[in-house]
C-alpha cells in the first residue's frame, strides 16, 4: 500500500514522481507541504536578524534553515507514531503513512532516528549557549503531541516549540539570552497560537468527534476577534523587541507590514470555509519574511 498525497500537499508532482517508498517516507516527514518548516525557521532567522548577525553569519541562516527542514520532518514522524490511532478517525488524517498502513512502524522510527542525526549536524555548527538553548527544547517538543489530550490549548504548547529558534538565532550571535530575544520570542508564541488556530478550523468537526482539543473549537463562534488578540499580543511583543534595540519611534515603523498582513488574515478569515482556512494559514509564510525584514533594518542600524 502507498500513502495518498492529500489535497491540500504543495508539490503534488514532484512527490508524485518519487518512488513509492520514497513517497511514503517524504509523505510522513511532510515534505510534500514546506510551510511547516518555513513557520520553524523564520523565528531563528528573526533572531539571527536582530541581534545584528544576518549578513556576517548567513551562514548560520543556511544551516537553521537545513535544521528546520529536518526537525520539522522528524516532529512530524514523532508525532505520527504518537497519534497513529487517533490520525484513523479524522478523515483528514486517516491517510497518513502510518495511519494507513503505508509505512511500519518500525520503518517510521528508523526514518525518525535519520532525521534526528540531520538535525545533530546542525547543532554541532552552534556554539555552547547556542547548542545548550536547542537541547533545551527536546522535553517540549516530545510533549506536544499529548497536548491535545490534556489541554484545549496545544497550540500554546505548539507556539513554545515553534517559536524556540528565536532564542537559539539570538543566543548563537550575542552569546546569550536577552531581553530583546526572550520579548522576540514571547511574540512568536503568540503569533503560533494566531495561526495555529486558524489551521485547526479545517478539524473542527472530527475533532469534536473524536475528542481532540483545540484553541479553535475553545473559542467557538469568537475564533476571529480570539486570533486577532492574539496577533495584537504578538505585535506589542514584538514592537517591544525592536525597542529595547533602538528606542526610536521610527523603528516601529518596520512593523506595518506585518501587521497590515496579520490584519488582511483576520479580516478575510471565513472559519466555516477549510480552504480559506488553509489559505489564510500558509499566508504565515509571507508573514515570517515581513517579520525578517522588520528584524534585518532593525538590527543592521545598530
């Protein structure tokens, strides 16, 4: 048996075109849908950014981004193995390698362990603090996939794992951690939570069903104005990050993109609509340059 390429995959064609074992495995990893590792890397770009580092250490952008390809993949196998029996009862899951059968399960920690190995040549390009802040992340990201099980909240539990390379980018040029770096942070957390949410409103339906928490089903008929407080939340956060750096009105200035675009998903978000749903969420994509480029004016006047 072969893993079905879901609707809602990025690169129909080129997963398509993969040998079926290959495809399993490139299914399960989620390769087939980049935005996951855009979302993970754009945070350790930011901090890399801010605190002055992103042309002398490009290099360091580079490697972030080969580790969020990786970690993501093997996030998304870890997780897989954990939900394996609940990924059967949600249509839009039950087609997962694992879930279908596609791939075994012993297959699926061999790939895991690979992934890992990938991200383990990352860490060693870091220095001590650096390394020491990614090590730190292991217990949150080998919690999360239970979170949905305990709390109606997992995206928050998501936002601190996804937003965890602010500080290991912020860590990695100043040696530590730091005010601008941990207020960096914080906003990413709830810019998570933002779109994270959004994101869940395409389960809603099977998540009640099967008994799976989420911010989504939470909020209810309030999910708008509860993403826009939460994208609101991010923004003083963030504005906060690029004052403690320069405390000039006019670096504020650098923010209006990101919140005009937050603002344009709040606005057009249709919750009852799963592809506006979808949209709306691969916009974050975009959403993580304009945040770069706020971070790379920023950091390159100090």
């Amino acid at each position: 048996m072969t893993a079905e390429i879901v609707p809602d995959s990025e690169h129909r064609g080129i997963v398509g075109a993969l040998p079926p074992v290959l495809r399993d495995l490139a299914l399960l990893a989620r390769f087939d849908r980049p935005i996951g590792w855009w979302l993970l890397f754009w945070p350790g770009a930011w901090g890399v950014a801010l605190a002055g580092g992103a042309v002398a250490r490009w290099d360091l952008i580079l490697w972030l981004l080969i580790g969020s390809i990786a970690m993501r993949g093997a996030g998304c196998v870890y997780n897989d193995i954990v939900d394996r029996d609940l990924d059967r009862q949600v249509a839009r899951t039950a087609v997962r390698p694992l879930a279908s059968g596609a791939v075994s399960l012993k297959a699926a920690w061999a790939w895991l362990g690979l992934l890992c190995l990938v991200g383990l040549v990352v860490l060693f390009q870091l220095h001590v603090p650096a390394a020491l802040t990614a090590l730190a992340s292991v217990t949150l990201v080998a919690a999360y996939p239970f979170m949905k099980r305990i709390t109606w909240w997992p995206q928050a539990w998501l936002g601190l794992v996804f937003s965890w390379a602010a500080l290991v980018g912020w860590a990695e040029i100043t040696g530590g951690w730091g005010l601008p770096g941990l207020l960096l942070y914080g906003g990413g957390i709830a810019w998570v939570i933002g779109y994270d949410t959004i994101y869940a409103l395409q389960d809603v339906e099977d998540d009640a069903l099967v008994g799976v928490r989420s911010s989504a089903r939470r909020m209810g008929a309030a999910v708008r104005p509860g993403v826009a407080g939460f994208y609101a939340v991010a923004l003083l956060l963030w504005g906060a990050a690029l004052w403690r750096m320069r405390p000039d009105p006019l670096v504020l200035v650098a923010l209006v993109p990101m919140a005009i675009h937050l603002g344009w998903q709040v606005v057009t978000l249709v919750p009852a609509d799963g592809a506006n749903a979808l949209a709306r969420f691969r916009a974050n994509r975009n959403a993580g340059a304009l945040m770069f480029a706020a971070c790379l004016v920023v950091g390159s006047a100090l």
